[in-house]
C-alpha cells in the first residue's frame, strides 16, 4: 500500500488552515496533519478533518450538460462551448451578468473578472462577497483606506482582551476560535455580544446577550461610557484620527446614555460599562466580528461603529489589537482581490477612473466594460425579478444562489426569467437544475493556484488527484471559452502560475508575489509589492490607508432593522450556521461524517417562550413570515434570547431563504439576513 502526501490548504472556511491531502492509488483518500502550517500547526476542525469525503461523491459532475425539452443530456465540450458562444454573442453586454465564485482559486476569479470585462463587455459581475463581508469592505475602505482584516490570526493571542461582535468564532472560524482560546489561557479577558448563548459565548468572561440589529446602540453606549470616564486613547485620537468631536456629538447624546441603551438591547447597563472599560483599559484589545455585524441594512454602520470604538481606544497599527473581520469563505478575500466586484478591477482599482481602465485595457490588449459600476448580486436578482428582459442571460461560477440569497420565491421566479442560464460546478445544485448548460468543474483537491485567507495570507493549492470523468478545471474552462469567443492571445494561458504573473503585474498588492516565494508552508500576506517585500502581516502601523493617512471617525446613529416584530409576526428571526454543515450544503451534506452530525435544520426558540406556545422540543412547527413559509423541527432551548429566533440556512427541506427579507444595505447592497419579523405556530393550529 503506497500512500502519498500532498500539502493544501482547506478548501471550507477563510482561516487557511493547512493540511495534507492522503492520496493512494491516484484518488484522495483522506486527510492528515501538515504541521508545518503556522495557521492551525496541524489541527483541524471536523470540516478540514472531513474535506476529503465529497471529493469523490458518486454525485461529482462529469459531463457538460445541455438542456433539451426541459431534460438535460450529456454533451461534449465542443457541442457546449459552441452553444454558449453563439448564445453569450447574441445578447448585448449589458444584458449579461456574471458570478464568480469565492470557492475557487485566485487565478480562476481573476479570469472570470477578465472574461465578463473584456469578452462580455459587461459590467456585471460580482460574487457571495455581496452576501458576505461587502458591508466590510465599503464600511473599513471609508474609515481606515482599506477593507481587510488589520492584524493576522496568530496576532490574536497575544491580545490582552478580545471583543467578539457577531461571530461564532468557535463553531465558524475554528481555528482562530483556537487563538482566542489561546489568549485567554494568557490572562485575556473575552467579551462575546450574540443574542445566542454561542459555544463562542460560552468562552466569554462577560456575555451580552442582546437583541439582533441593535449593535450600534451597544457600541454608541460603550463609546459614551468611556469619553465620560475619560479613557479613551487621547495620544491616538490627535495622532492617528480626525473628526473626533463629530463622533462626540453623536455619541454623547441622551439616547445612547448607558440605561438607555440597555433598554435597547435587552442587556444590563453595569455590563455595558463593563465591556467598555475592560476594552478601554487594556493594553491591547483586538475585535472579532462577522455576519452578525454585516448583515444588516445598517451593515455599514455596524462596521464603522466597530473602528470608531478601536479608533477610540487607540487599539489599532499594533500587536493584539485590530478590527478583525473575519471574512468567511476559503477565497472570498480573494475573490474581492481579483475584482470580482461590479466596482473595481484586481487590488480595488476604481473602474471608474479613466486611467486605471486605459491600464486594463493596455494590460489585456482590449476594449473592455466601459467604466462604470455594473449590477450587484442583489440587485441582479431584484433586476431579473422586477424588470423580466433587461438580464436575458447569466454565467455562474461555483455559487448556488437557489439556497444561499434571500427570499428564495424571489429568487426562483428571478432566474426563471433568464433566456440562458450557464452554471459550471462540481454537483448539480438547485441552481444548476435551472441551467440551460451545466459544465462540470474540479474541485481544490484537483488543480494548483493559490487563494488567499482572511488574514490576507496568500497560500497554494497543488493538485492531488486527476477530475472525475470529463470534468475541467475552472480556469481552462474559461480560457476555452475565452477562445472559442475569438479571443485567443487574452486566454492563452497553460498554467495557474503564468496566470498568477498576469495578475502580479495588473495588480499593486500582490506585484512582489510568484509561485517560486508562495510555495512554502507561510505563504505570504499582502500588500506585498515588491519582490523584495516580506508581505504586510499588520496594517495600518504608521499610518492608515486613507488620502491624508487619518482614520476617520464617523460618527452613527441607531436605526432600527428594515423589519420590526409586530403583532401578526411577533419574533425576530435571525440566521446562520452551524459547525457541521457549509452553506447550501452541496459538500458537507455530500459528507457521510458531516451529515451524520446535523442531517436536517432546525429552529431555536427560547424555553419559556416554546412553552408558553406549547412548543416541545423535536416538533415540527410552522415559521411564516411576510416571504413565504417552511415546516421546521423546533429546538427548544435556554440558550437563545426571549423573542428572537434562530435558524441554520444549510439545508434545502427547510430553507430558512424562504424566510428572510430581501432588504438591502443602501451602500454595501448586503441583505439583511440577521433580523426579520416572523411567527411561528404549531401545525395542527394552523388553518
Ligand atoms: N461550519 C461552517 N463554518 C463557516 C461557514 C459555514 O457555512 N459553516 N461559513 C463561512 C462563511 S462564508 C462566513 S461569512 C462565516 C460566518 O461566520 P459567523 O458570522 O460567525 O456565523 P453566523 O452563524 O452567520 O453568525 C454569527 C453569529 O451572529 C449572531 N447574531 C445574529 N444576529 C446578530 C446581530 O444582530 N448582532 C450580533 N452582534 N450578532 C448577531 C448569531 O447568533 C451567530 O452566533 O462562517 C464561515 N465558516
Ligand atoms: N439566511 C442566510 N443566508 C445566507 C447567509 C446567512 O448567514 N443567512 N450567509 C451568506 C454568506 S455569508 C455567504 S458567503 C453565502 C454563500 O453562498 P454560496 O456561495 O451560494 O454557497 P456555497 O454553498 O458555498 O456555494 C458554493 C458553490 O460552489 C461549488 N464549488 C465548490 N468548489 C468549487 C470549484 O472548485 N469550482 C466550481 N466551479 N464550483 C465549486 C459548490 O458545489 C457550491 O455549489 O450565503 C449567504 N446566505
Ligand atoms: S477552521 Fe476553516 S480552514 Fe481550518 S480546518 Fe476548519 S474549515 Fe478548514
Ligand atoms: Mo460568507
């Protein structure tokens, strides 16, 4: 028996962890530690212990697949392409969109921005980012100059107090879970905000358990709290900021007094004062946040809050401090990188400045999209929806928007407007069976490229085993597409590394970066801009990204979500995860091991409200909301606050998208995916 090993980095969440693929006989065969990865030192969570199961699922795709009279059937790659080709010329470029996908590598992202600029010629095209951390970006880019995550995960244990907003570290983001763990094993004191009693929350030694959607009365009210007392960081508000007495005017007032916001949020005002001096008077204190704090129509204001309380204690340009987004999946930093935004080409240049599109055009020997914002996600499916014929056709790479976009009866009646849906995956998701065309694609385990993690660490992929039957990798797909579109010498590529030197040269973050430095175990973090450069582990020591090097406070008011509860929808739904399953499920439900743990959804509902309804755990119940319906086990617990509800979106019989509000951050776009108004009701009441 001949075993080999192959070094990778984890295809699930935006840690990067490492880990060694088992190959034996030409196929994956299991996973085992690659201790020299300095991210996670060889341990892994249950999906990283797992990522070798769906690899091989007999439900892999392994043709292209044309549909005809409503059926699909197997086709070669020529009769594909030749379809697709005569069908993307025939429609004009603003009538075509694209969705890239933050599954896959760097170089497969960077080609689908390329080909849906330069072949399509349309401005369209954007990923789950949207979904995701958009708010982040948009929300860090205007305070500190850049939207990434500051310091690096390993930086967090040696914080002297972790703030977590938002973010169940432990069950989401193990491994850097792990660090948290580690700094409080060094005297930290943890601080979790979640109206759920979390694994996370379980770690904290203060715990706010307080309402959904009223993060920026919290955070106003710790901030009130310490100007009042004076601790906040004086040095670093003259030194590093502006607008301080802009943020002081807001903060200060009346309404975020700390009784009041205690009213707000449901929680005791002397916690509130508590969370904020242990903050204010550590040494360093870094802040963890996630989907509790983006996905809000307030997402924006939420992140911004979040800086203007580091700006406040001066925890920020310095080890154990920081504002950590923790962006979620393996390659959504990437994704962003590469330009899969509507907004911006590689490394967050401006599609809208004049130079910056002549460079591109230069780079890539080309008219490309004219130079401005094309469509987000969101707004492609309230498009197709609202205005059926302005979008006829869509190219989606690896994202399954069927389960994971809100208000799924939306979204279905969306795409089902589409003159030619083109979806290229490794299973056949729910939004592939809408497709006209389906092309097989491979999975990490089969293709070399690199992706980069949330702590912007660029790392490698390298290929363990050859796709299942005709299945291609993504990014000769695109390039045989890009081809047979006439565009020969812009697609002419024969490996992910001479695409990664195109992208180094395009893109000023990433220009000192080549496979020769990548290819070891630390990879390296951008900005990275020369070859020189050993790569940016910490941003914003000196100085900070905007035009004058100032961070800018930004001073935010508490708005209420988009959705309140009323009488007729009493509750406050919010959504998420859970450790075992990923996302819409196409691997991890794919994974005996995975599955076993959690095989189908729930709802969380608190123990006295159950029994006040007369809800016992296990049973199946009603949730309605404005959207549409779904029936639901209950589980019935003490650990989620009185008046909110909780539900995982992993899983298709019980999708909670049925559920959520399509309602939108007026910047970032991002939906509102942690707070509606719903009611949940036994089914033998039910009419
Ligand atoms: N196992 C697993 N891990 C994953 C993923 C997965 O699907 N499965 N997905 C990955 C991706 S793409 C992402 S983006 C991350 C997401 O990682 P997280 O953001 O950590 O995960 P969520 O469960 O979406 O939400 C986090 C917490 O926010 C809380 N919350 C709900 N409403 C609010 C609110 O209004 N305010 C605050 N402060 N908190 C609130 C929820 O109770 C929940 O505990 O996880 C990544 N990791
Ligand atoms: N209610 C609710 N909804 C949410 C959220 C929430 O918290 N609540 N969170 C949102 C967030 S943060 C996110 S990130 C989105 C995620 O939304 P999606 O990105 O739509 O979800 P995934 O299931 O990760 O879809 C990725 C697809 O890529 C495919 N894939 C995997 N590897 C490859 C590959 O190498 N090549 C190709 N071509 N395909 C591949 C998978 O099979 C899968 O179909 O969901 C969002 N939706
Ligand atoms: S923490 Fe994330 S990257 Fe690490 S093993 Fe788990 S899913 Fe993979
Ligand atoms: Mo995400």
């Amino acid at each position: 028996m001949e075993f080999t090993y192959v070094p990778t980095t984890c295809p699930y969440c935006g840690t990067g962890c490492g880990l060694n693929l088992v190959v034996k006989d030409k196929k994956v065969v299991g996973v085992a530690p690659w201790h020299r990865n300095p991210v996670n030192e060889g341990k892994l969570c249950p999906k990283g212990n797992y990522a070798y199961e769906f690899i091989n699922s007999p439900d892999r795709l392994t043709t292209p697949l044309i549909k005809k009279d409503g059926k699909f059937v197997e086709a070669s790659w020529d009769e594909a392409y030749k379809l697709i080709a005569s069908k993307f010329k025939s429609y004009k470029p603003e009538e075509m969109a694209c969705l890239s996908s933050a599954r896959v590598s760097n170089e497969e992202n960077y080609l689908m921005q390329k080909f849906a600029r330069a072949v399509l010629k349309t401005p369209h095209i954007d990923h789950c980012a949207r979904l995701c951390h958009s708010s982040t970006v948009a929300g860090l880019a205007a305070v500190f100059g850049s939207g990434a995550m500051t310091n690096s995960i390993i930086d967090i244990g040696e914080s002297k107090c972790v703030f977590v907003i938002g973010s169940n570290t432990l069950e989401q983001h193990p491994l850097i879970g792990r660090r948290i763990m580690v700094a409080k094993k060094n005297g930290a004191k943890v601080i979790v905000a979640d109206p759920r009693l979390t694994p996370t929350a379980k770690l904290a030694d203060l715990y706010l358990p307080f309402y959904s959607g009223t993060d920026v009365a919290l955070m106003n009210g710790m901030m009130q709290h310490i100007i009042k007392n004076g601790l906040e960081n004086k040095e670093f508000i003259a030194k590093r900021t502006k607008d301080f007495e802009k943020l002081k005017e807001v903060v200060m007032k009346d309404t975020y007094s700390l009784d009041n916001v205690a009213k707000i949020c449901g929680i005791p005002a002397k916690d509130i004062a508590t969370a904020a001096e242990w903050i204010a008077k550590a040494e360093s204190s870094n802040l963890l946040y996630s989907m509790g704090i983006t996905q809000h129509t307030v997402g924006v204001d939420n992140v911004k809050s979040t800086a203007n309380l580091q700006m406040l204690t001066g925890h920020l340009g310095k080890r154990g401090g920081g504002v950590c987004a923790l962006r979620g999946q393996n390659n959504v930093q990437g994704a962003c990188d590469m330009g899969c935004l509507p907004n911006v080409y590689s490394g967050y240049q401006s599609v809208l400045n004049a130079d910056l599109h002549k460079k591109m055009e230069t780079a890539w020997s080309c008219n490309i999209a004219e130079g401005k914002a094309g469509y987000t996600v969101t707004e492609m499916i309230n498009v197709l929806a609202d205005t059926p014929g302005k979008l006829k056709c869509m190219y989606i790479m690896g994202e399954n928007p069927m389960i994971s976009d809100p208000d799924l009866h939306h979204v279905e009646k969306g795409l089902r407007t589409l003159e030619f849906l083109v979806v290229q995956d490794i299973f056949l998701t729910e939004t592939a069976a809408l497709a006209d065309v389906v092309l097989p694609a491979t999975c990490f385990a089969e293709k070399n490229g690199t992706q980069t993690s949330t702590e912007r660490r660029v790392q490698m992929w390298r290929k363990a085993q050859d796709p299942p039957g005709q299945a291609k990798v993504d990014w000769q797909i695109i390039c045989e597409l890009g081809k047979v579109m006439g565009f020969e010498k812009q697609f002419d590529f024969k490996s992910s590394e001479e695409i990664f030197n195109e992208i180094a040269k395009v893109t000023p973050s990433y220009a000192g970066m080549n496979y020769a430095r990548l290819d070891k175990p630390e990879g390296l973090h951008w900005p990275c801009p020369t070859v020189e450069h050993p790569g940016t582990p910490i941003l914003h020591k000196e100085k900070f990204g905007t035009p004058d090097g100032l961070g800018i406070f930004t001073p935010i008011e508490y708005k209420a979500q988009a959705e309140s509860p009323d009488k007729e929808y009493p509750l406050l739904l919010t959504t998420g995860r859970c450790i075992w399953q990923w996302h819409t499920g196409s691997m991890t439900r794919r994974s005996p091991d995975l599955e076993r743990e959690e095989s189908t959804g729930w709802i969380e509902i608190n123990a006295d409200e159950a029994k006040e309804m007369g809800i016992r755990d296990k049973e199946m119940i009603r949730a309605v909301t404005r959207r549409g319906e779904v029936q639901v086990p209950a589980r019935v617990t003490p650990r989620i606050k009185r008046g909110v509800v909780f539900m995982p979106f992993h899983f298709v019989e019980c999708a909670a998208n049925v559920l959520t509000i399509n309602a939108l951050d007026p910047v970032a776009k991002i939906p509102e995916f942690k707070a509606c108004a719903v009611r949940v009701e036994k089914i033998a009441e039910a009419k």
